[in-house]
C-alpha cells in the first residue's frame, strides 16, 4: 500500500511527523479520510476537532485539535493546529469538568468536547 509524508504541527510544538497510510480530520464541511495520491485539497479543521492517523507501521495517533487547517497533495498532508494535544495526554477528568460547567465559554467547550472525543476514538481502536 502507498504511503504519504504527514506533519502534525500546533502552534507550539510540532507533534508527529512519519510516513503514514491514512489520516482522517473533522474539518467544517465534515470529516474526511484521506489516503497516499489523494487530490490536492486545503481544509479548514473544526474548533474542538480530532485528527486520526494511522502509521505505514500500523501504530494509530489520535490528537484533539483546536482549529485549524490542512492540505493536502498526492504525497503529503500538513495539519496546522492552533492548539494540540495526543490523547493520551488528556486530562479526562478536567475536560468532563468544563463540559459539565454551565459557565464554561464556547470555546472552552468546544475544546474539551474535542479531548473527550479524542480520548473515545483512542479508547476504540
């Protein structure tokens, strides 16, 4: 099977970076999956997103992601996040909390929604 060249990058540190034979994002015209000699696209990731890759050596990452974009070419993907995190490096108790705070603000929702979601999809695989 053919592979691609894939970079996770946050604005603060960059988190993976391999060769790979799958990814999947949640982008805002929906998730897509993509896979080596894809079209060449530039998507926009949700606020409070995952971004799932699956290695040439079949290890699965998956990362909660805060906006966001990515492109796409036959032999790569790039995924700019503005924030980032594996999951599991997720504070799930913490992420529950705000979800369960009716004073959270949006954007702290929508990025523990995100953790949570990523955290289930590590769980799953």
């Amino acid at each position: 099977m053919a592979d691609m060249s894939v970079d996770l990058v946050a604005v603060e540190r960059l988190l993976w970076s391999g060769r790979a034979k799958f990814v999947s994002a949640q982008t805002t015209e929906g998730e897509i999956g993509i896979l080596a000699g894809h079209e060449p696209l530039l998507g926009q990731l949700v606020e409070g997103g995952t971004v799932t890759i699956v290695s040439d050596e079949d290890e699965r990452v998956v990362v909660a992601v805060h906006g966001g974009f990515f492109s796409v070419t036959a032999t790569s993907v790039r995924v700019l996040a503005e924030s980032a995190e594996f999951a599991f490096d997720v504070d799930e108790a913490a992420a529950k909390a705000v979800v369960a705070d009716p004073d959270a603000s949006p954007a702290a929702l929508a990025k523990a929604q995100g953790q949570l979601r990523a955290v289930e999809k590590a769980a799953s695989a």
